[in-house]
C-alpha cells in the first residue's frame, strides 16, 4: 500500500478539468485508489466524488492506493498533480471574474430593468441580432413509474448511457472545430457518464424496484445538490453539469427531445434564465439570430461556445430579461451589451440596414475567399490557418487557406497515457499534406510544459511553468519524444509541402542542436529536404532576429506568447488581460526588428498568433512588412477581404506611427 500527499496548487482547486484529469490517471490503473481532504473519503475514480470533496486552492488531500500496479499509479497520479492537473500556468491562476454590468448611459435610454426602451447586460459575443423575442423555457421531462424488472430498466439504462455517449462525442467534435478548449466540458460529460459511484447508485436503486428514468433522475439530482451545496462558487456550480447530462440521459430514457420545446417557424431572438453548453452549442443558426441570458458571465462556456459560432450574446441581463413577452421586437448588440426593446421603425431600419451591410460585406469575403490577398496598390500578402488536425486542414484547403502557418501538433499527445507512435504521427502528417494539395504546412514540433502539460512526461514541479522546461527546451531534453515525430514528419514531407518549425527557442545554441536532429534523421531516412524554422515568442528572438535568421529557413511570430513575456502580463489574468495588448508599442517595434532582420538575409516571416486575426492590427502588420497572417479557419476570408482594400503604402505609413506611439490604445486610436 502506498499513500501520497499533495498540496492543490491549481487556483481554483480540484474543478471540472483538474477532477477530471486526476480522476482519468487513477482509471488507468486496477488498483484501489482512495481520496482524502479533511473528513471526506471517496473513491478517486469518480468524477462526482472528487468534485464533492470541494476541494479549494491550497487544500490538502491524501492518495492511498493498494493493488498490484500502485507503484505505477502513484508515479503517474505525482506526474499529473505536479505537471498542474491539465492547467500548466493555469494551475497558479485566479478564475477570472465575473465582468461587472455595464452602467446605463448618461440619457437614462438604457437601464438594467425594462424602463422607456431597454435592457443592459454585459456583451458575451459581438455582432447585431434583430428579430422578435423567443423566451427559452424547457419543460420537465414526463417520465412514468413502469417497472419492466431489473434486468430489462438495466438494458434501457446502458443503451441511454451509449446514446448519450455518442450524442456528446459528436457534440464536442462540432465545438471542437470552433472552440477547442470549450469543447474539453464535454469530455467531463462524458466522464460523467462512466462515474463508478453514480452509476453503483443508479444500480441500487433499479434493484430496488424503481425503473431506469427514475433511478438516473433522483440520483443525479442528489449528487448534482451535494455539489450545489459546497460553499466553493465555481466548484458548487459544476452542479448545472451534472443537470446538464442528466437531462440529457433522462430524455432519452423518456423519448423526449429538443427540450420539449417548440420553435417558432421564423428566426428569434432566444431569451433565458441561463443556457447550458449544451443548449448553446445546439442551438440552430437558422433559427436563433442570437440569445441573451439573465445570468452568466462572459467566460462562461456558453459565452465562449457563442463567440466560436459567431452568435451575438449578451449575459447578465437580470432576471427582468424573462418578463419580456414572446414575439416582442429587440435589437440586441452582443458588443456592447445593450438590448433595445420596442424599438421605433427607424431604429430597426437602422439596425437592420448596419446588419446588411455586415452580411453583405462576409458573403462577399466568402465568394472572394480562394483569391489572393493583393492590396489596392498590388502588394501581395499570404493568408494561412492555423489548424489542429486533419479536419481542420479540409475545412482550411476549402475556406481559401493558401496554406498551414501552424499546425499545432498537441492534439496528437493530449489525452492519452502514451506517446503517439512514429506510424501515428506518420499517418497524420500525410492526411494533412494531402489534404492541402500541395500548400505548405508549417508543423510546429510538440510544444508543452507550462500550458500543456502530459501525464507521461515527468516534468519536477516549477515556480513558474511559462519560464521553465517547455517548448524546444523540453524537447531536447527528452530527444526520443523529438525524434520519433520528426521521423514522422519527414517521412510525410513526399506527400506534400511540409515545414518544421521549432517553438520558444531563445538562443542559437537550441537552434544548433535542433536543427542537427533534423540533418541526422533527413540522412538516415534519404528523406526529402524540408525548410526549418523557428517560432518568435520571446523577446531574447526577435532582438537577435538578424543572427537568427543567417541560420533558419523562415521566422513565425506568436503573438500571444511574445505579447505576456514583452509586458510581463498573463493574457488570461482577469485584471491584467485587458492590457495585454498585441498591438503595444514594445511589441510591435519587436515584430519591426524581426521582420527588418529576416528580410536582410532574405528569409520571410509571419504571425500566426490571435493578433494577426485583428481588424485593426491587418494594416499594422501589413505595413511593417509581415509576410503572412495564418489566422482561424473561419477568419480567412474576412482578413482577405480587410488586406483588398487597403494601400500598402499607407499602411507602411501607419506603421511608422505606431512604432511612434507609447501605449496600445494610441495605436488602436491611430487605425480608428
């Protein structure tokens, strides 16, 4: 017998994705495996259960494992809890909170009641919706108290419980293409569905005489009210998950779907008390023009779900919001956060004349989107998608994508208690060589440790993960990991156009030892040649970008990660975020210095980070002479459609005046 102790480091304790990866280690082995924290005792391999333990920031549990592999599962579950849970950084980050309402203006025309023409909330998803109102109200599910005997409710429980299986697999690839991290919650769903403890009581209660639909709903409700009743907000409100999925389960063991609900023959407006993930990600584009909720915050899931679907979302609103009666004319606006109630004809006509010219202005992108981006004085810049696998580079090939920028390749390595083999990664890298026809396909190499940590890869624990072994350091410190997917990648490289590109690599002897793997495996393999590249995310880079680039083949600029090292600031940090700003000054003179030391020695760059999706950074970055924006699938023919109308000399112009400028909002000011 063994018996571990650990001190929860992760900010918001043991929550929905830490529980879930703790709990997903333990499953992996036969050995009993119990948890502790202050006088609670429960089985490790239950999601609910962990969960219940409501364990804080700072809290202390207790492992104990007997059984034959538990020397196994005690180095594993010490990997995972060090290695941050599936949070990296996160792991040491308070959860953001809840935005404030927005105040009124000035006029008094909008209040957080319904007064004279509105409602304010905080706006959750940008964009205009305008259209009558829907009140989103689901009714209960009917179930009846038929007891067909043990045998036969057991069959009709686990034939719900694959269903509903199937249901959230499909449910999270669909989200997965828009918002991959959201996605993740229902993977905790999934989890859910598997819970040891919950299903045992669910068993219990079918053998004593309740039939499958009452079993599962009195018992998820107990634990779903357990959970509710923890005085941690965020952990208390993993109750609604389990309400979620119950209801989920419970539909289907009544017959019953879509809520119960019945949508009107014309597109609405949905107004709610609040919208679970799953409601929000099911929610039918041609039918829902956008929603508004009376609670909810804009990091909720439903907020980020409606963002990665392009749903214009206020939350917030109070609970005024479901007064307002069905059919009743709004114009909601999901940037500011104010819905306008009964508004005038000529506020609608406005509205609806602003809406147009955005609808026309995207399918016109949309048409446009396989030709290039040529500027008005005919400078030609290349739009690329960053993408996480062999569906996203189908979806790229079509969208106008003129190639990959950034293939992330984690997706490969996440979720699994092994390593990806050499043939796995192989066959990937083809898939999504073929698909792109020839388009180059920059691969990023395994890029981990402070955000993505993995369960087989021991990493000791860090003060700070984002400045300790990850990226390129972590590869090269594990060189079979490197290896085998280089192996990989130029094996696939006859299949198409690949590129290997290195992440935070801060000095040139990284470089050396890298790029010397690729050699020696190119001359083992007799494989084709491939350019290698590195990524520019820390300063140390883009300051020797003109030693750097005699060296590499091609530079990439990751915003993200060079903006929070430059400022010093988290760009999830709920304080900080907001100043986190891409188009600083400091990093844009950073971007000048890379671009200015690249083209000396005749080597290209581009930005793959969020910046280069930014409407108001495209001229910036067009101007001081980025050669290519790789951006999310869905942004490619709008930053096409953005580069079209603009003058490169001009936009060279502007850029000399940012450079000029001493602080973000004075080069978002300048662009207007």
């Amino acid at each position: 017998m063994k018996q571990l102790n650990f001190v929860i480091e992760n900010a918001t304790g043991l929550h929905a994705r830490p529980a879930k990866v703790f709990v997903k280690t333990a499953k992996k082995f036969k050995s009993n495996i119990r948890i502790s924290h202050g006088e609670k005792n429960v089985n490790a391999k239950s999601l609910i259960a962990v969960l219940g333990l409501g364990v804080k920031h700072g809290g202390q549990i207790q492992v104990d494992l007997d059984g034959e592999d538990e020397e196994l599962a005690a180095e594993a579950i010490q990997t995972a809890v060090h290695a941050g849970l599936g949070e990296g950084d996160a792991a040491h980050k308070p959860e953001p909170k809840p935005a404030p309402v927005k105040p009124a203006p000035a006029n008094g025309d909008v209040v957080q009641a319904i007064s004279g023409n509105g409602l304010a909330g905080i706006g959750a998803a940008p964009g205009l919706a305008i259209g009558p109102v829907f009140q989103f109200r689901e009714t209960a599910v009917t179930i009846t108290h038929d007891f067909s005997g043990v045998a036969a409710e057991q069959d009709r429980l686990h034939t719900a419980l694959a269903l509903g299986q199937e249901q959230l697999a499909t449910l999270q690839q669909e989200v997965a293409t828009h918002a991959p991290e959201e996605a993740a919650i229902f993977e905790v769903h999934r989890e859910l569905l598997t819970d040891d403890d919950l299903l045992d009581a669910v068993q219990a209660k079918i053998e004593a005489e309740q039939n499958a639909a009452q079993a599962w709903q009195t018992t998820t409700e107990e634990r779903a009210s357990q959970l509710a009743a923890l005085d941690d907000p965020l952990l208390a409100a993993r109750a609604a998950d389990i309400r979620d999925v119950g209801n989920r389960i419970l539909k289907i063991l009544a017959g019953e779907s879509d809520h119960g609900i019945v949508w009107p023959d014309h597109p609405v407006v949905v107004f709610a008390h609040d919208l679970t993930p799953s409601d929000t990600a099911t929610l039918d584009p041609k039918k829902v023009l956008g929603f508004a909720t009376a609670v909810g915050g804009p990091t909720a899931h439903s907020a980020i779900i409606a963002r990665a679907l392009n749903l214009p979302a206020v939350v917030s609103v109070g609970d005024s919001l479901l007064e307002v009666a069905d059919g009743t004319a709004v114009i909601l606006d999901g940037s500011t956060g104010v819905i306008q109630v009964n508004p005038d004809n000529a506020t609608q006509q406005e509205a609806k004349s602003q809406l147009a010219a955005a609808i026309k202005q995207q399918q016109a992108a949309r048409e446009q989107a396989n030709e290039p981006a040529i500027t008005l004085d005919n400078h030609r810049i290349e739009i690329a998608a960053n993408i996480g696998g062999v569906a996203d580079a189908i979806k790229a090939n079509r969208s106008g994508a003129e190639g990959v920028g950034l293939l992330r390749t984690e997706f490969l390595f996440l979720d699994r208690a092994t390593p990806p083999s050499e043939e796995e990664q192989f066959d990937v890298y083809k898939q999504i060589a073929e698909a792109m026809e020839g388009k180059p396909v920059i691969i990023r190499t395994l890029d981990i440790g402070g955000d993505k940590p993995l369960p087989y890869v021991q990493v000791p624990p860090e003060e700070n993960p984002f400045l300790g072994e990850r990226g390129i350091r972590l590869c090269l410190n594990r060189p079979e990991l490197l290896r085998e997917q280089l192996r990989a990648i130029l094996r696939a490289a006859s299949f198409g156009s690949l590129r290997i590109m290195f992440p935070m690599v801060a000095d040139l002897t990284e470089w050396y030892a890298a790029k010397a793997i690729v050699d020696e495996i190119q001359a083992e393999l007799n494989a084709p040649e491939v350019p290698v590249g590195i990524m520019i995310e820390i300063p140390a880079a883009a300051l020797m970008a003109d030693l750097f680039a005699k060296e590499v083949d091609f530079f990439s600029i990751g915003t993200n990660d060079l903006t929070q090292y430059t400022l010093a600031m988290d760009r999830m940090h709920p304080v900080l975020a907001g100043k986190s700003d891409g188009l600083h000054p400091s990093v844009l003179r950073l971007i000048d210095a890379t671009v200015r030391g690249a083209h000396a020695a005749g080597k290209w760059v581009g930005v793959c980070g969020e910046l280069g999706a930014d409407p108001q950074a495209t001229q910036i970055l067009l101007g001081l002479g980025v050669d290519e924006l790789s951006v999310s699938v869905p942004s490619i023919a709008m930053v096409k459609a953005k580069v079209r109308g603009l003058s490169h000399a001009e936009a060279q112009k502007l850029a000399v005046q940012a450079l000029a400028c001493s602080t973000a909002q004075e080069v978002r000011n300048l662009v207007g």
